[in-house]
C-alpha cells in the first residue's frame, strides 16, 4: 500500500515542502476541541493533527487504514495516557451513533472513492450539537503546490479531487451542507479546514 510504503519519510516531506501549514493546521484543529471532549480523528496519518489534539481533549481514537501511517503517530504521541490507536476504515466506523464531541478527519476526503459515505458515517458517530472538522489541502491556485500533487501522484498516490476554496465550499454544499464556517492555513499549500456542527 502507497501510504504504508511512504509513512516513513511523509513528515520529512511535509516538513521540506509545507512545514508552516504542516505545523499551524493541527493548531487550528485543536482550536475547536475542548477539555472535555471524546474525540473520533480518521485517517490520522502519522499524526501531525494528533499530537495537537491530544493535548487539549479528555480522550481520543485516532484511527487509520495503513498500518505504518499508525506506527509513526503512536511513536509520535507516545508521552499522551489520553490516546489509543485503531486500524479502521473511514467509511465504515465501526462504533455506535452520536458518540464523539468532535470528529476529525485531515487530508483525506480528496483521496476518497465515496466521499459523502465518509461523511455519512462522520455525521453519524458525532453528537448532535458536536463538530465534523474536516481539514483538507487546497492547491489548484498554486502553480508549486500543483507540482507538488504531481510528485506525489508519480510516487503512488490516487486524488480522486483537487480543490480550490470556492471548489472545496461547492462541495460541502454539494453535499447537503450549508452551514459550514472555513478557516484557511495559508502557505506553499494551504490547507481549507471545513467544520460543520451536526444539528
């Protein structure tokens, strides 16, 4: 698997190419988790939102479906008593309806096959009241950022969309949600986090 195979070295490449956005966007993630949130974060990668939210909730899962991507965000967050590791599909959680305060999922919805069961699922294990916060890259504006999509395409990896803001808000929109507030990292790469609080 592609993400296994590039685990190893996918910080060292964040941090040469976009380290800023990298960095800020698991800060701007944590902005929106509290002391006492339980906490669902899909496709952690090697845990770079993590570490951030880890810092602040009272409890977190933090799952993903490559086996090496979980290896690096536990050796990562391996100081926190509040964290547990899980393999797990994003389009089909496995655990009960309205039971996290918050869900997380970074960088991944444009790498999705079927997006809206994503966030089907998202939606269904978050509480009402809680938030669906979706960071995601946005780098079609960007001559660099292109080039860098490119690269990482030739290494193995299948975007399924690429977005700009307007193309990222037309999405959620697309997708039944309207009340989304969007809060950009700006940088080489920047990154669009969408949060969307489940009535």
């Amino acid at each position: 698997m592609f993400w296994d195979k590039i685990s190893p070295l996918y910080d060292l490449f964040e941090n040469v190419y976009n380290h800023k956005v990298y960095a800020d966007t698991g800060k701007k993630v944590a902005e929106f988790i509290d002391t006492t949130d339980e906490v669902l974060e899909c496709a952690c990668g090697t845990g770079a939102i993590t570490v951030c939210i880890a810092e602040k909730c009272r409890r977190l899962i933090a799952t993903d479906f490559a086996p090496g991507m979980l290896k690096q965000a536990a050796r990562k967050c391996r100081k926190f008593s509040n964290v547990r590791f899980k393999r797990a599909d994003i389009t089909r959680i496995k655990c009960r309806n309205d039971r996290f305060d918050k869900v997380v999922a970074g960088n991944v919805i444009h790498l999705l096959q079927d997006p809206a069961k994503a966030l089907a699922e998202l939606e269904r294990v978050v509480k009402p009241g809680g938030q669906i916060i979706i960071p995601t890259y946005i780098n079609m504006s960007k001559k660099s950022a292109g080039l860098a999509v490119k690269f990482v395409e030739f290494l193995g990896a299948d975007f399924k969309k690429q977005f700009d803001l307007e193309s990222y808000k037309s999405f959620f929109e697309g997708m039944g949600y309207n009340n989304v507030e969007y809060h950009v990292v700006d940088g080489r790469m920047p990154c669009a986090t969408a949060v969307i609080t489940k009535k």
